[in-house]
C-alpha cells in the first residue's frame, strides 16, 4: 500500500467527490483514513515483504489500532443493572428494555463504527414480556427492528435468538417476515433437544423471505469454544463481555501461486502465520498497553467487557483456489471439492494452519489458552479470483448433498467461525420441514452453520452479510443508499459473482 501523503490526499478527494456516498458514509470513510496510513506499530520486516506481496492482508485495519475489532458486551449485565456512564437506570418494562438497549447500542464501537453484536435479543426481552399485552408488545418489537434497519447502517449488526423458543422470539420473527430489511442480520442459535421444530421451521420460513436467520449449530460451538459465546458480525463465534482485539488474513491462494511445489507452500505458509500472529500480537500490544480504550471506556470499567475475555482471529480465504493451483502444480488431476486428492489436501492445509496458531503464544488472550483461533473468512469486496473461506467456487458447485457433505468435512476447523450458502428456489417456500430435516442431518454430520435464503428474495445473503437487490441496483446507477453494505454487496456480486451460486430445488 502507497502511504505517501499524495496518496492520502488524493484517497480523500475520491471520498469526497463521490456522489454515491452519504455524507454520514463519506465521514466515516475520511474519518478510516488516518489508521491506514499511520505506522506506529514494531513489526517485522518478514511482515512488511508479505503483506507488500499481498500474501498476508489486514481487512482494512490500519496499523493505528485503538479499539477492539469485534465488541459483544454483556447485555444481561446492562439489563439487570443498567449503565450508570449513561444514566440508564435498570429497566423495569418492556418498552424501558428496548430504549436502554437503542441507546445502549449507539455507545458500543467496532471496525464498522456500529454494534456488531446485539444480545440474544429475545432472551434479553423475554425478561420483561410478563405485563405487556401481546398486541402492544408486537408493536413495540416491530419499532423497535424498524428502529435498527433505519438507524444502523450496516448489515454487519447481528443479533441471536434461540436456541429455547420465547414469545419474543415469535414477535421478531413475524415482523422481521413483514419488514423484509437487511439490517440486523441474525442468527438462530439451533439445538435439536431445545428448539422446537415449529419455531425452527418459522425461522426457516422468515429465511426465505428475507435470508435471516442462519443457523448455528448451537452444541458444536459450545463444545469447541468451552466459554458463553455469541454469534456476531458476519458469523464470528466470539466471547461474550469480551470479542476480537483483530482479525487478519493469510492469503493461502496466493501463497500456492508463489511456491513452486507443495513442500513449498507449506514452508512459506509456516512462515506467514508466523508472521501474521506477530504483526496481531503487536497490535494487541498496542491496543491494550498504549491506547486507553481499556482503561477508560465506561464499557470496560463497569464490566460490560473484560480484557481477558478477548481473543485475536487469524482468517483464511481461498481455500478452493489454493488446493486446485497446488494439484496442479504436482500434475495431479482433480479439483476442490471433488476428488479424494483434495480433500487429503484440504485437511493437511487446514492441520498445518491449525498447528502453526497452537506454536505461537499470545499474551492477553486469556480465555483461549493464549492463542489466536482459526476463521474461515467470507471475504471483502476487493477479492477477485478467490473464492471466500473454504467454500466451492461459484459455478462449480456439486449436487447439493455432495457440497453439503463437503462442508461438514472441514467446517470443524475453525472454532471461531465458518459458514456457508445454499440458496433455494420458491419452491422450497411449500416445503419448509424438508429444508429443516436438511440442517439437522448437516448438523448431525458436524457442519456449524448453515445460512438459506431464496432466490426471488430482495434480501440476500451475499457472503457473512446482507444486503437488498433493489439497493444494489440503486447504487449500481449512481444513486446513494443508506446502507453500506449495498456498496460491499455489489462490488461482490461483480467481482466474485456472488449471486449467482447454484439455486436447489425441494
């Protein structure tokens, strides 16, 4: 990356001048710049050389880091409590909850600016629908969801339900099917033993009207992370009342296209995690050591978050296109996804990088065990050529048991987060119970999240997010847009064809 100031400047121009952003949009943006250019940070000049060589990406970061990528504060402390740095007292109704947490939410930062984390949403309501009239509770929800689409402007913003069914539950659910908004995403903590089949296939129906919820495979989070999580952002399980300090790439496609054979490839892979983890942990150093976010944010000191319950996330992409160039470089036919060769492959890579975060220690990440955690990366909108995380590339997508059985290969590699995409056609509106028998027997097989949507929705999943067709056709003809993932969701849809996956019939 051109640091020079000619560079800044000529960066800000392009911000400014762009008609379409909003002006909030456009703010942010100029605002982002200063992190990206300053340098503050001792790292190496093993580093510096593959990051220049784009072996090694930063997910727009910047090397100024001052406060945690990903916050999940606690929520049912701020319900029981309230905020006293706010003046929030804690709530006592319905309608006292909703308002603590719209205001709540403002104060709560992240690499968007905005929450990417919500709360169990209804978990948090639950608490305080004894009282309130269901008629007047409906109401109060749906304002409350319409309140979010209207005010945070990216569908980065998550909130969880489940896994036990509530009556709020139902009540988002309902006016999220009539809503139909990208914002927030959400995600269905699922668990065969406690969650009903009706209101597994309700959230399955709200799917394919609006692609929300996923699925998260609530037990096998649990198992692999031993500590109370939340789904956050794109589909990151993370800590609660704590998160992400960052999240870095290691570009394993283009490692493959540099190394001359296999052995190769996994030197100089052993190499960049290594230097990766050293470049986080610097960061972290950084963050904790010489920002004040720790020692003054009122978040920190009122014990909605905890230090020790952040943890670093090294991320992945392009798995596809890693293990076809290295088959092919050893003369060997067959590509991802398809042949006994690459699923060898695949496991072998995934090990290795698996292993090379267990060698490297890391100081302030307490809660697991002084390591960074493996997460397979949905992509950004600048990635041409690579296929997001280990998914099969778009257009060469097998039957869909095949890509399902696939999927739950590999998926348990990564305790900090994986996904992946299956779209159906209308059809699959008349058969709901086909789609859930679908997630349970993915689940069953060890697959940890499963996202749907179908394919005349307006709202679409496009890789960990969310985003509206008529939004991107808006912005497409120069024509600003409230929400910011309608830019990201576009440049995907051209530059990774991201809507055009394989559609299932039922």
């Amino acid at each position: 990356m051109d640091r020079s100031l000619d560079s800044l400047i000529a960066q800000a121009r392009q911000i400014v001048a762009n008609p379409a952003l909003t002006h909030e949009q456009a703010t942010m943006n100029l605002a982002a710049l200063p992190g990206m250019y300053a340098d503050v940070l001792e790292v190496s000049e093993e580093f510096r050389s593959m990051h220049q060589e784009g072996l090694l990406c930063t997910i727009s970061e910047g090397f100024l880091p001052y406060c945690p990528r990903y916050i999940l504060p606690d929520y049912e402390k701020l319900m029981k409590e309230g905020c006293s740095f706010l003046r929030l007292p804690a709530p006592t109704s319905l309608s006292e909850a909703i308002r603590t947490l719209e205001i709540f939410y403002r104060h709560v930062p992240s690499v968007t600016h905005y929450p990417v984390y919500l709360g169990s949403v209804d978990r948090l309501l639950e608490l305080f629908m004894d009282g309130t009239g269901e008629e007047d509770a409906r109401r109060q929800i749906r304002e409350f969801l319409f309140f979010l689409s209207r005010s945070i402007p990216d569908s980065y913003c998550h909130l969880n339900l489940g896994p036990e069914e509530t009556r709020a539950g139902n009540y988002i659910l309902d006016a999220e099917m009539e809503l139909q908004e990208a914002i927030p995403s959400i995600t269905l903590l699922y668990d065969r033993e406690l969650t009903p089949d009706a209101f597994a296939e309700k959230a399955l129906a709200c799917s394919q009207l609006c692609a929300k919820p996923s699925f998260a495979n609530y037990r096998a989070y649990q198992e692999a992370n031993p500590f109370p999580y939340g789904i956050a952002s794109c589909y990151n399980a993370l800590p609660l009342a704590g998160g992400a300090f960052t999240l870095s790439r290691v570009m394993i496609s283009r490692i493959a296209e540099k190394a001359g054979n296999t052995e190769e490839f996994f030197e100089i892979l052993s190499r960049a995690v290594h230097a990766l983890a050293g470049f986080m942990e610097e960061k972290i150093r950084y963050m904790v050591e010489e920002s004040h976010f720790f020692t003054s944010s009122f978040l920190v000191k009122e014990g909605f978050l905890k230090l020790e319950n952040f943890t670093g996330m090294v991320g992945i992409v392009g798995l596809n296109e890693c293990v076809n160039t290295l088959l092919a470089k050893e003369g060997i036919e067959g590509s991802y996804g398809k042949c006994p060769e690459a699923d060898q492959l695949s496991h072998r890579i995934l090990s290795a990088l698996n292993r090379h975060l267990e060698e490297f220690d890391s100081q302030y990440c307490d809660l697991t065990g002084h390591h960074f955690l493996l997460h397979a990366q949905v992509g950004i909108d600048s990635d041409i050529g690579i296929t997001p995380g280990i998914r099969i590339a778009i257009g060469q997508e097998p039957d869909l048991y095949s890509h399902l059985r696939h999927e739950c290969r590999f998926q348990k590699y990564f305790p900090s987060g994986v996904g992946d995409i299956f779209p159906f056609d209308e059809t699959a509106k008349n058969n709901i119970p086909a789609i859930l028998d679908i997630v349970k027997g993915s689940f069953e097989q060890g697959m940890q999240y499963f996202s749907t949507y179908s394919d005349d929705c307006d709202v679409v999943r496009v890789t960990g997010y969310l985003v509206k067709k008529s939004d991107m056709e808006k912005l497409a003809s120069g024509e600003a847009v409230g929400q910011a993932n309608a830019t990201w969701g576009l440049y995907a849809s051209r530059n990774q064809k991201a809507l055009d996956r394989k559609t299932e019939s039922l």
